[in-house]
C-alpha cells in the first residue's frame, strides 16, 4: 500500500510541476479546433465570398495543414517530463523513495503520452463533429479512424524523442534546443551540409548522389513524416516510426537506469551526449569555415589573378580541409583556454 501511494505522489508531483507546460501544449494542439469553430461560423453567414468559402472548407477538411502544430504539441509534452526536474533539482528526492527507477521513469512517460493521445483524440472528435455539420463527411468515419491511428503512431514518435531528448540533458535549456534539433533539425542539418559541399564541388561530386541523400535525410527526423504527410499515405511509414517509438522508450528506460545524478547542472547528463554535440558543433564549423574560405580563394582566383576557370579540384579540397580543420583546432584552444581560466578564477 505504501509503494501504491508513492506512484501516487510521483504522478501527483509530475501533475503540479508539469500541468503549465502540459496546458500549453494542449492549447498548440487543440489549436485546430478553434480555428474549426470560427470556419464553421464563416460557413454559416450568408455573406462568405465563394473563394472565402473554399478556404474556409479546407480549414475544415485538411486535418493534414495541423501536423506542424501537433508535432510541436507532442514534442512539448515530452521535454516536460524533465524541464522542472533540471530546473528545480529535485529528482534525487523523487529517486530515494521506495519506487524503483523504472517504475518513476514509465509514470513519467505515462502521464504524459496520456495527456496527447487524450487531447489527439478531442481534436479527431471535433473534426469529425464539424464535418457532419457542414455536410462534408461523405469520407465516413473509417478515414478519420485512420487518420486518428496514423496521427497517434506519429505523435507517439516525436512525444518519446523529445523525452529521451529531456532525459539526455540536465538543463531546461539545453533540453529545448536537443530536444529541436533531433525532432526538426536533423534532416535539415545534413541537407544543408550535403547542398553546402555539393555546390562547392559540383564538377566532382555526382549531383544525382547529392540529391538522393538529400531526400533520404527527411526520413531522419520523426517529424518529416508527418509534415510531408507521408504517414498518412504509407504503411512502411507507419511501422517504422511505431519501432522508433519503442525504441526511444527502452532507451529511456535504460538511461534513467543509469542516470549519472552528481552532472545535474550540466548541460548534457552523459559525457557521450556531451562529446556528440561537440561533434556536430565541429562538423558545423569544419564546413561552413572550410565553405567561406573556399569561396574567397575562388573569388581571387577568378577575379583578382585572372584565372576563368576554377582552381583544380585537388586544390580545393586541400584548401577546404586545412581552414575547415584550422578553424575547428582554433574553436578548441578558445574552449580549452576559456574553462582554464573560468576554474582558475574560482
């Protein structure tokens, strides 16, 4: 009885640290029905222009024009599980009661991943309830019902990302900008430098291999699937993001099971996090430092020494590396030199 009322507290103390951040997220996602609501009202008056009308129909008949919102709303929902936890340090006295870890860890999911299939399933009732209204439910309630179970599978993925993101890092900070950049930024982050580096060696490189890894790093972000509406048409699509869910969900279990509580404070929990946003920091400025500098060569090349053509291509690459690599060596000793002299001063 005495465990039973400790799940209890642990849920009870999740709901009152968490129920902004929860309310917020279910104002993004419920956002759609407001805007329903009001198209209906539009529809109704005798006095909608006939283009008015047609925008307004698709507001209620493209369930699809919300993913972004919704997404946004499932990826709030799981960094809260552990916003509160970084910024009020009081995850060690929720850990040296009786539960286990694994039990506070699934509460924590639990709740949450309840809270948005509860506020998803409103949104589909809503829209369902508005169709029949405006006489636009000739689809019937087997494609909401699809609509509703894709939407959940998807919402499931971002929600268990952002909460491994949360679980990962030890600040509210750092915790919002993992959490992004793994459930919008990575696809973006590899076009980018894919385009960056396919441009600057397009006599080189094959621009069809540039453009096939292109299109491949949109299915890298859990998000792109339901932004490019892809999980609504693809059952592939569907199956991978349901073992992305599972996946996210063990690793988290795993991870709380080792959560390193004495780096509470720092911006990433695990040393390996730490060393692997290093990383991408340095890919980052390797190419855009080693991008800048080639183009400036380029630029003198062609303009200043009066070479029409570009410099060789061994030239280039050999440029490209040595200030992209010089730039990431000078970034280091900046860092280096700036934590010894923080400490020291201590």
């Amino acid at each position: 009885m005495g465990i039973w009322n400790w799940h209890n507290a642990v849920a009870w103390r999740d709901w009152k640290q968490n129920a902004g951040m929860w309310f917020m997220a279910a104002g993004v996602m419920s956002f759609p029905v407001l805007v329903r609501i009001i198209a209906v009202g539009l529809l109704q008056s005798a006095v909608l222009a006939p283009g008015h009308r047609t925008v307004a129909v698709e507001l209620v008949r493209a369930p699809s024009s919300y993913a972004l919102l919704w997404v946004v709303a499932a990826a709030i929902f799981g960094v809260a599980a552990f916003w509160r936890e970084w910024s009020h340090q009081g995850l060690p006295a929720v850990l040296a009661g009786p539960v286990g870890r694994r039990q506070v860890v699934m509460t924590k999911w639990g709740m949450g991943w309840l809270l948005l299939q509860g506020v998803l399933l409103l949104n589909v009732l809503v829209a369902v309830l508005v169709a029949v209204l405006l006489g636009e439910y000739e689809a019937g309630w087997p494609s909401y019902l699809y609509w509703w179970m894709s939407s959940a599978v998807g919402l499931s993925a971002v929600y268990a990302l952002a909460f491994l993101a949360g679980l990962w890092t030890g600040t509210p900070r750092s915790t919002g900008w993992t959490a992004a950049f793994l459930i919008f930024g990575v696809h973006a982050w590899i076009q980018w430098m894919t385009t960056l580096v396919g441009r600057l060696f397009s006599d080189w490189l094959p621009a069809s291999a540039i453009e096939s890894l292109r299109q491949w790093a949109a299915y890298l972000s859990v998000s792109q699937y339901m932004v490019r509406s892809d999980l609504f048409f693809n059952g592939g699509s569907r199956l991978v993001l349901l073992a992305a869910t599972a996946v996210f969900l063990g690793l988290a279990v795993a991870s709380f099971d080792r959560l390193p509580l004495e780096r509470m404070g720092r911006a990433w929990m695990f040393r390996w996090a730490e060393k692997a946003a290093v990383a991408v920091g340095g890919i980052t400025l390797f190419v855009f430092a080693g991008a800048l500098g080639l183009v400036m060569f380029q630029l003198l090349w062609q303009l200043r020494l009066g070479f029409g053509e570009l410099p060789p291509a061994t030239v280039r690459v050999l440029l490209f590396v040595s200030i992209g690599g010089a730039a990431v060596y000078l970034a280091w000793s900046l860092a280096k030199w700036a934590v010894r002299r923080r400490y020291s001063q201590v």
